[in-house]
C-alpha cells in the first residue's frame, strides 16, 4: 500500500477523476510534488484570509485566489501532458 502525500488531498477535490493520475506524478515528479506543496500552503493562507476580520483581508483574499488559479493552472498543465 502507497502513502499519499498529503497536499494531494486538496487537489483531489478539484479534480476527483483523475486522482490515479496525480498519484503517479507525485511518486515520480519532483517539481509536481513542489507544486502540491505550494497549493496546500496557497489553500490553507486563503482559508485564512477568508475569515479574517482584518482590513487587509479583501486584497489578501484576491491575491490568494489568483496564487491558487495560477497553480490550478500549472496542474492542468501536468495533466495534459499525462494525457
């Protein structure tokens, strides 16, 4: 039995039909690995700024949410490669 890194888990909820295929590339890429760990940390500082009170929380919130389209999008692109 594999372990599953554990960033994986978050993007196994944006992309449910293709868990088997972010599996293998994070046994076997290291920048998709880096890419995993960066999504987490994007997605648990966005969880963060979406329950803060503090002023700046709106343009932290939007900066966050770009960060983590933007790494949705660099995913995408190991997909498609993946087929």
């Amino acid at each position: 039995m594999s372990i599953v890194h554990p960033s994986l888990f978050h993007i196994f909820k944006k992309y449910p039909n293709r868990r088997d295929e972010l599996r293998g590339l994070s046994k076997t890429n290291e920048s998709f690995k880096s890419i995993c760990d960066d999504y987490l940390q994007c997605s648990e500082v966005l969880n963060y700024w979406n329950n803060s009170l503090e002023n700046e929380a709106p343009i932290r919130r939007d900066e966050y949410e770009q960060i983590l389209l933007d790494l949705e999008s660099e995913i995408e692109l190991f997909l498609l490669k993946t087929g």
